[in-house]
C-alpha cells in the first residue's frame, strides 16, 4: 500500500508514512509484521528514518518501486507468456500482434 501511495503520489518525497503503531491498528495486523514490512521498505532505499520522529519517503523511491515492479512484471508475466507462445508456435513478432490489436475472433 505504501509504495502504491508513493508511485501515485499520495506520498511525496520527505514525506512523513503512517507509523508501525497506526499501521498495526489501521489493518488490524501484529506489530512485529508491521515494523518487518517498513523495514523492508527501508532496506530497499524506499523510506528512511528519522530518529525519534518516523518513517520517511526516500529521494528516488518511485523510480526504485517502478524498477522492482517492472523486473517482476517481466518474470512473473512476460517471461511466462513468451514461454507458453513458445510452445504453441507463436514467434515475439505474433505475441505483439496479438497485444496491440488485441484478441480477434476469427
């Protein structure tokens, strides 16, 4: 959610995320999975922390979430659709055929 609200511009850069604390109560989730989660975005360069006053949005976050989403994108989807294209004879060339105009019945 956060990193939808980051690349839609709900949260723009320096600001200031929802805390562990109301995130934990918000979704009615543990803590301890709340503060995991932030620390993942932590990691990743996508918020910071500001001692004693919270989580923060990081310079190029967006461009890091699309990046990840993007790589994901491929891996999850792309590579598996170019695989199963395979399989059934299709080349690239007719895969994008099909995307750019679309399923047509014949």
């Amino acid at each position: 959610m956060i990193e939808d609200d980051i690349i839609n511009h709900t949260y723009e850069i320096d600001d200031q995320v929802m805390s562990t604390t109301a995130f934990a109560k918000t979704f009615q989730i543990n803590p301890a999975t709340a503060v995991k989660g932030i620390n993942l975005l932590v990691e990743e360069g996508i918020l910071f922390k500001r001692r004693g006053l919270g989580m923060f949005v990081a310079e190029g976050a967006v461009e890091k979430i699309l990046k990840k989403r993007r790589d994901s994108f491929y891996s999850q989807y792309v590579q598996k659709m170019l695989n199963e294209a395979k399989k059934i004879n299709l080349t690239t060339d007719d895969v994008i055929e099909l995307i750019k105009n679309g399923k047509r019945s014949e």
